[in-house]
C-alpha cells in the first residue's frame, strides 16, 4: 500500500543581522587554527597521536544560524566539545577560542557554560533517567517556574503528561525535544545545537527547527550540527561543511540546488547529490575528497536502485512477492500495566527479500512495535509469527534490531572487537562494505560517533542466520553519502540473502527510495 503524504511548509523569515558577520561588533564566536588530537595509550608504555580536527576556522554572528554539516566521525561534535570546554582528559588543543572578542582559557570557559552558551546534546542519555523530564528542564531555568515550563513543552508539540514522565518513557522523537527544551529554557547567547532533529515527525521537525530558529532571530548565534541537509537549508544562513577533520566549504544556502553546480567542493556536491530526493548515489573514497580540488576529481558512484523502477516478474518473484514464507505480526496491541493503550489490533507482515517501509507521527509506539517483534517485548494482545509459526525462545534471534540510538545497543564497558564476537564475527567484506576500519576495533563505543557506532550494531546484526533485519531509524545520524552506502549495503545483502526489511523512519524521500511498500502506521489498528 502506498501513500502520497504532503510535506509541510515551513515559512521562516532569516534575520539579516547576520550579513555584517566580518564585522568584529556582529561576531559572537570565533574559532581560530583549531586543532585536536588524541593520544592513545597501548601496551607497556608504548601510545599514539591521532589527529581528529586540523585548522579549522569559523565565525557565529549574533542574529545568525550556522549549520555544520559533513561525514560522520570528521569532528563535528569535537568542535562543539572544544568550545564548550568539555574534550576529554587525552585531548590535545591547540588554536583559540574567542567569545564577544574575548580568547577563553578554561576558567572562563567554565564560567560561560550553561549560562552564556547552552548544548543541546547529541545522544538521548544525557537525560538524567532517575529525573522526570519536567524537572530536567526546570533546572536550567533561574525561575524555576512550572508555568513557563509547560508552555515550552506545549510549543515542541508535547503533551502535558510529558512534564511527569521519564525519559525511559518516552520514544527518542520525543527526548529529543525536551532536550531542546532545556536550551529554551536557559538564557544562553549562544547555542550549539549537536543532531536536534533525528527521530521527529515532518510535523515535530518544523516546530523545533524553527524554535531554532527563533534563537537566531531573538539575537542570539546558533551552530547547527545536524546530517539533515534540508533542515539546515530551511533555516541556515552560512553552512560549514566538515570532512577529514577541516572545513572543506563554507557555502552559502542558495548554492543547494539542481546538481550542485555552485557548490565548490566535490565533497559538498557529494553529499548533495547523496540525498534520496535527489541521486542518491554513494561515492567513494569520501576521505580522499578533504583535501582535493574541486576541478580535478571526479567521484566514482554506484546508483542505487529504488521501488519507484518498474519490476518485471523476476524480480518480484526474488523479492519473495506472492510467497507464503513472511514475518506477520496479528492483532498486536500494547499497554504499560493496566495504563492506556500505545496501540491495539495492529496488523503487519515482511516477506523474504521485501524491503516495508513504516513512517507515522513520534510517540504513537512504531519503536514499541519493533521490539515487540524482535523479541524484546511481550505483546500484551496478539502474536508474532515467522512462516505461520512461533519465534523459538532459545537460540539466535531470526529477527534482527538496528536500533534507533546505538549507544544504548551497546555495552560501554566493552571494547568493539568483543561486542562484535559475542554474537558472531563479520567477513570482511562486510565490514569493508560498512566502512569499518579495523582500527576501530580496539576503541571504546565512547570514542567512535553516533554514525560510526551505528555501523558496528549493522554489521552485528546481519549475522548468517539472520532472516528479517528491522532498522529503526537507523541511518537518521549518518551523513548523506554514508546513508546511501549503506542502505546500498542492505539492498544488495537483502536481494543476495532474501532477508525481509522493515525499516522505520521519518525520511519520506528515503523510504519511496528504498521500499517495496510503504505503510502508515497511524491508519493501522
């Protein structure tokens, strides 16, 4: 079943402070020459210098939004870490940091964080999980007054119950505006926004994008770290694009558009072009592009093929189309205790080889529904069933979870290689395919980016007895060119293989890219 959905408009006038941002009265931060590197310790007493961010400059005016886009793990959160003063112990700065014209040290920094300069935070478990989520957000406000803070809440499109919730109750659209909330909430002039938006709804998405935005406008400066291109464009006005650690482009919002042909760099156009709505094509050799000139290199792609291609009969026949084999979930529902129904009598099944596309507003149980049918809930009504059978309670799971927010898929007190062995340990091939590098594997999940631990949990779950692989927002942290990679990956293992594909996102234009069918899950039940 497919549906035509209508993506909302989203009207927002830019604030034009912004177009004096060399002017040094306008500038509110400034980074100079930055570099960090890493030392890592091994055996005896041998260690190791990895540089992670080289040279990098870059101006926030006040009244302006500057997004910073880019590969995944080049260093866009380090830069946000660097200026907030919180890198860890082992990291090596160099370089200066300048707030209203002023190089901070670290005392002053301390001083600023939290009252001059707010984050809102990349992963979801910063939220304290012993504190409702009202609380968390009263804290940062000197008032403290429960009123203003419902009000805030009630803008981001939450409901009113969220203020006594906590955050283990809540679907990872919805943590993640309540941390928007707590910048709101604070006085910062200036607020570095890390991936604010994966896991919302088209209609959650522009309520908090131009929240954002409204930061700007009320004179404050904001860095916009996100991998949503369109999002940026909607209300940035200067994007810095990252890669390899250095600012390879600073390019103004007009040069997105048709081919990328105003763009400079090979890499800006690559991630353009990367988009499901536009070629959806992954390059390779990404780390190469940093320092290359834009006249002299020419990506090699690989198109990746969508359901919007006329399939003939085979392909429909390999696809399993018309095959009794499938993964069926009957007349689910699903209620904590005796409280209110998240859903009931849902009905939903993936055939071998079939790649279902599941889309649907935040909060209405699409993640419930995931774990539910891999395993990790009862159903409190219905049943799931492979091949009109019951799952086996023992043994390897047959259903495989991607989970939305890797770092909780993993144990923080285990390095890589051993997360990787305790199921199963992948060919190379798939690791190469996944862009792994093997390096990676002595690190700790903590020194790896949310896009390059997603990696890892992918090619955990895609071990040889897997046979239906749900990927719950899986790729909504990962950069443009990396998304397209990878989803190519699961195409072809899924086609070569016959496993069954759930995947669930806000990404209209990626699910019409890479789905056979797509379902709402609000019509359901």
């Amino acid at each position: 079943m497919h549906h035509t959905v209508q993506k909302p408009e989203l009207n927002i006038n830019k604030n034009c402070a912004f177009d004096s941002v060399n002017e040094e009265e306008n500038v509110l931060m400034e980074v100079r020459n930055l570099s960090i590197s890493f030392t890592q310790y091994m055996k005896g007493l041998r260690h190791s210098t990895m540089q992670v961010i080289d040279n990098v400059n870059l101006t926030i005016g006040k009244g302006e939004v500057v997004a910073v886009i880019g590969a995944s793990g080049s260093g866009k959160s380090l830069l946000a870490s660097a200026i907030l003063g919180i890198l860890p112990k082992n990291a090596n700065l160099t370089g200066s940091i300048y707030y209203e014209g002023k190089a901070l040290n670290a005392e002053e920094t301390a001083r600023l964080r939290g009252k001059s300069m707010a984050l809102i935070p990349q992963s979801i478990n910063s939220l304290d999980p012993l504190m409702k989520t009202g609380r968390q957000v009263q804290t940062v406000d000197k008032e403290r007054k429960r009123a203003k803070i419902n009000k805030i809440l009630s803008k981001l499109r939450l409901p009113p119950e969220t203020e006594i919730k906590y955050p283990f109750q809540l679907s990872g659209g919805m943590a993640r505006r309540v941390l928007t909330a707590t910048a709101m909430a604070s006085e910062a002039q200036l607020v570095i926004a890390d991936e604010p938006t994966p896991g919302l709804d088209e209609e959650s998405l522009k309520e908090t994008i131009g929240h954002i935005r409204q930061f700007a406008d009320d004179g404050r400066g904001v860095m916009l770290i996100t991998h949503d291109i369109d999002a940026a464009l909607k209300i940035a006005d200067r994007i810095a694009v990252f890669n390899a650690g250095t600012v390879v482009e600073v390019a103004q919002t007009n040069g997105f558009s048709g081919k990328g042909e105003k763009l400079k760099h090979p890499y800006t156009r690559a991630l353009w072009n990367a988009l499901p709505q536009n070629s959806f094509i992954p390059i390779e050799n990404i780390q190469s592009m940093a320092n290359s000139r834009s006249d002299k290199l020419a990506p090699i792609s690989v198109q990746v093929t969508g359901p919007g291609e006329k399939e003939t009969d085979k392909n429909k026949m390999h696809r399993g189309v018309g095959s009794s084999y499938k993964l069926e979930a009957n007349d689910v529902g699903f209620r904590y205790g005796k409280g209110p129904w998240i859903f009931r009598n849902v009905d939903i099944n993936v055939r071998p080889g079939e790649v279902v596309g599941l889309f649907g507003p935040s909060g209405l149980g699409k993640t419930t529904l995931a774990r539910i049918i891999a395993g990790y809930e009862k159903p409190t009504d219905g049943s799931i069933k492979i091949d009109n059978k019951p799952i086996p309670l023992r043994g390897y799971h047959p259903v495989q979870l991607v989970w939305q927010n890797p770092e909780k898929a993993v144990n923080p007190r285990w390095r890589l290689e051993k997360t990787l062995r305790e199921g199963w340990w992948p060919d190379d091939h798939i690791l190469a395919d996944l862009k792994i590098d093997k390096s990676w594997l002595k690190r700790w999940p903590n020194e790896l980016s949310g896009g390059e631990l997603q990696r890892f949990c992918l090619a955990r779950a895609l071990g040889p007895d897997t046979r239906y692989l749900i990927a719950d927002e899986m790729t909504t942290m990962l950069d443009a060119v990396t998304q397209a990679q990878i989803w190519d990956v699961i195409l072809k293992t899924s086609e070569e293989r016959q496993i069954g594909v759930l995947a669930i996102s806000h990404d209209l234009p990626l699910l019409k890219r890479i789905s056979n069918r797509m379902i709402d899950f609000s019509e359901l039940g």
